[in-house]
C-alpha cells in the first residue's frame, strides 16, 4: 500500500467502503456492538476471556513502571482501571504527542467531509496569505500526507531520545508558531524518510482551523468529541489562539480508551462510519519506517505508532501516555504516566492476558487479587523520612532570592515548622503588564504528598525530606501533567544552591541568597 501515492476521492471512498464490509472481531459473533458514548460497562476479565491474575499483573507494572492510571477494555467493556496515587480518578491528564493521533483522526474527518481534497493536497496552497521564507521545490511538493506521516523533509531535531529537541524548544519559543515551521528550510525532499516533528501536526491544526471555522476544538467537538461521548477536554493554545497540533489536549483516561475504541471498530459509531475505514487501515497496514534501531520495527502512518508483528497500534506521548488498540485481541488499553518503559514487553503481557474469545470460567480468588492491586494503588504509599536537622529551624520562613534563571524563580520560602508546612515561590511572570502572584501551597514532611487543590485544572503534590544535616528535597508533581520536578536545596550560611531536574530531562543549577 503506498503511502504517498496519488489516489483519488473515487478510489478513496471505495477503499473506504470496502474495509468497513469487512467482518468486525470488536464482540464474538452472538453478542451485540457495545458502544460507550453513555460510559464504559464494567466487566470481569473472565467475561470477556481475560485472566484476572494475568490483568493484576499488569496493575503491579503500572506501579512499577510510574503510571498514573492504567484502564483495559474488551469487547467494548471495562474490564481493569487503575489509578496511581496521588493521581486520582476524574481528573484530566496532558496526553501529550497522542494529540498528534488526535489531530490525524480530525484531518481524516475533514477530507471526509470535503473541506480537504486528500493526503496528497500541497501544504504551502493552503498558506496563500504568507510569504514563506526558504521556498524551494521541495517544500512546494510537502503534502498533508507528509505531515502526517512525518515525512515532510522539513529540517527539525527532535528525535525520539534523551537528545536535546532543540529545534522543538525554538519552535515553543517562537511568537508564530505557523511562521516558524514553514518557513523552515528543508533538510530532504519530502517523503524522503521518517523524521519526527511537532511541527508538522501543528500545521495540520492551523489547517484544520482555517478550513472548518476558526476552531480545530469546535470541530473536533461538532464531529469527534460528542458523538463519542467525550465532554470534559482542555486543549493548550498557540500565541495565534490555534490549538496546539503536536501535544497540549488534556482527557480523561476513559475519554482516551473511547478513541481507541473508535479505531479498534474501523471508525465506526453506533451505525456512522465517523472517519473513514480506509484511514484507519492507513495506520493498521503504515509502511514508515521509525528507524529504531533496538528490538521491533516500529512504522507511523497518520500520526499513530504501530508495532506490525505484535499487531499493536499505538497513540504515543511522551512519559507513556499511550491508546494501545489490538485488533486481533479486541483489546483497547490506556495507560498515562511519568516515565518511559520498553513497550514491546507490556504489550506482550496485554496480549498474554486475553486468553480465549469466549468467556472463561469466573475465578473469585485471582478477581480478589486483581481488586486488591487497583485498591493498593490508589493509596499512596509512604516514602522514608528522616528526622528534621536542627537547620531546619534555622531556615524557615527566610527568604531567598534569585537573580534571573532557566527555572524563572525569583523568590522561595519554605516554613517547616510550623503544623501545616507549606511553601511559596515567585516565578519570572510572562506578561509585563499582569502582576507577579506567588505560588502556595501544603507540603508534605512525613513522608506523604500533600495536594494544592486551588487550581483545580492542575493540582499539584508536593512533599519534602532531608537528605543530610544541610540537603532538603523537595519532590512537586503536577498531577494532570504527569509532570514530576525534584528541587535539592543545598543551604550553606546566607547562600542558597539548588539543583533541579525533572522527568522530562531538564537539568539546571542555580544559587539564590537570604534575603535581608
């Protein structure tokens, strides 16, 4: 199947056509299609022919694996769904790069539609409005099927490993976000080879937006959202008010598992073929090489990963935020987190899980377990502590100042004695013309988070320790981000040094002094 091969509306929609006769394996053949728009219908694994003891083990990776939920569907039921704490249910979670699938499945919508001709439409024909610098014959030639598929051409480092992604972070760094990729110039001819780029999806969402009414958001809640029943999204924006097409859109797990669900029953909805069947089988038979070099091919076609010999198609952000859909075993599963893991080995224990088709035999000792290990989950578990040096005293409520730096702290100060413990920072305020508020809130020192609820879309947790007589360690969790930070502060007389890091690979030092 060519990926970039001019193929017109009429073969398109025959295609489309074609896969969505073919037999469905979302239920076993005697059972109805359950749909999910209304919410998910529980299940025991055996049910639907899982394990229980085999899903419980998957829980136990979650916890080891630094997920903050894990939820596991067959034949359109629920049949596991954890939530790590202090992550918590009903809570939105940044999904990071799985909004790129999400922008794929709205570009698809819209061809579907006819506000987009096809994949092969040229990219720069739908920017008449700008002078676009480094235009050549490649950029000219760069289709919508090249920004899907990351083949573009278009010069951009930001590589799937601990590399710096240093033209991601001048691109977040930009004032026009459209203006910066395209006029990128081109480091290959388009369609030349995979190279990933936040880039690329972000415009696919300026497309969207010029082409359905202003919104990528209001059209993928008109013609995506609602007929899936996914209510409560918030979707980041550029400086132009364009959804953010590479990450920046925040779901409920459960809203996550629904498109999955969408994908695993060929783009069918309750009897509307929502998006294409041809689209999805783009990504079910996608021929782009990842150019991993370690373990399975992985390929990329419409924004979603797939791993073609374990028959696993995956919307994947970064920290694993991931919606692995597996046909064969008409398996959905959702995971968020905080960190990267080798995907083949959990995919492989998903798979170990679904053991027949057909419901197995109701095993009340591995159910127990398994809802022991989602209970276990959902309580924190307490970190060592050590007792508070006599310093601690010493230091709190001073405070500290910082000179200008990469972490835009411009004052901390931290009260450890007193019954709540709590902190307040001072951040660099982005606006000139808005007034700097601190940021307060609990913190933990016995060896728990502590949630500062006043922002209600970004709950952050935060506990600290001593690590000697002169280190306090303090630990934030932004809970819809998945976002963890550890700041060590060194106190030394009037001088203050701190080394922070966080689990997207940042690292900074910087030094602040007390306070006259």
């Amino acid at each position: 199947m060519r990926v970039h091969g001019k193929t017109s509306l009429l073969a398109t929609m025959a295609a489309s056509l074609f896969f969505a006769a073919l037999p469905l394996r979302a239920a076993p053949a005697d059972e109805p299609a359950v749909w999910p728009s209304a919410g998910w219908l529980a299940s025991t694994p055996e049910a639907q022919g899982m394990d229980s003891a085999a899903v419980a083990r998957l829980v136990d990776f979650g916890a080891a694996n630094a997920m903050d939920s894990l939820l596991v569907t067959r034949h359109g039921r629920l049949v596991a769904e954890a939530y790590y704490a202090p992550y918590r249910a009903n809570l939105k979670h940044a999904v990071n790069s799985t909004t790129k699938a999400v922008v794929g499945t709205l570009t698809g919508m819209a061809i579907q539609d006819g506000l987009l001709a096809s994949r092969d439409q040229p990219v720069i024909d739908l920017f008449p409005e700008r002078s676009i610098a480094n235009l050549d014959a490649s950029k000219k030639a760069m289709t919508i099927g090249h920004l899907l598929d990351m083949t573009s051409g278009i010069d951009w480092k930001e590589k799937l490993d601990d590399s710096v992604p240093e033209t991601a972070l001048q691109f977040g760094r930009s004032r026009d976000w459209q203006g910066f990729v395209l006029d990128r110039p081109m480091a290959q001819p388009p369609g030349g080879g995979f190279n990933y780029n936040s880039g690329n999806t972000h415009l696919l969402s300026a497309i969207l937006a010029k082409k359905t009414g202003g919104s990528t958001l209001a059209y993928a809640q008109r013609r995506l959202f609602q007929p899936l029943g996914i209510g409560d999204v918030r979707w980041r924006k550029d400086p132009q008010g364009i959804e953010t097409g590479g990450f920046g859109l925040y779901l409920h797990p459960r809203d996550m598992a629904k498109i999955g669900y969408l994908y695993l029953r060929k783009g069918q909805w309750e009897g509307r073929q929502l998006l294409p069947a041809a689209w999805v089988e783009q990504i079910f038979q996608a021929s782009v090489d990842m150019g991993f070099k370690n373990g399975p091919v992985f390929r990329y076609a419409n924004g979603w990963w797939t791993i073609p010999e374990k028959r696993a198609y995956i919307a994947a952000g970064m920290n694993r935020q991931l919606i692995i859909v597996m046909p064969d075993i008409d398996v959905v599963a959702v995971v968020t987190g905080r960190r990267n893991y080798l995907l083949p080995p959990f995919i492989d224990m998903i798979a170990a899980s679904a053991r027949s088709d057909r419901p197995l035999s109701e095993d009340g000792a591995a159910q127990a377990q398994l809802a022991d290990r989602i209970r276990a989950a959902s309580v924190e578990k307490q970190s060592p502590v050590a007792p508070a040096p006599e310093l601690a005293a010493t230091v709190s409520r001073k405070v500290w100042q910082f000179d200008r730096n990469l972490l835009g702290v411009r004052r901390l100060m931290l009260d450890l004695t007193a019954a709540n413990p709590s902190y307040e920072i001072l951040f660099d305020n982005a606006r000139a013309d808005a007034p700097a508020e601190p940021v307060t809130g609990p913190l933990g020192l016995d060896g728990y988070y502590r949630i500062n609820e006043k922002v209600a879309e970004a709950p952050v947790a935060v506990r600290g320790d001593w690590t000697d007589p002169q280190s306090f360690r303090i630990f934030s969790r932004s809970l819809s981000d998945g976002d963890v930070s550890m700041y060590l502060l060194r106190f030394d007389g009037a001088r203050l040094n701190v080394a922070f890091e966080n689990n997207r690979g940042f690292k900074a030092q910087v030094q602040g002094r007390a306070a006259d």
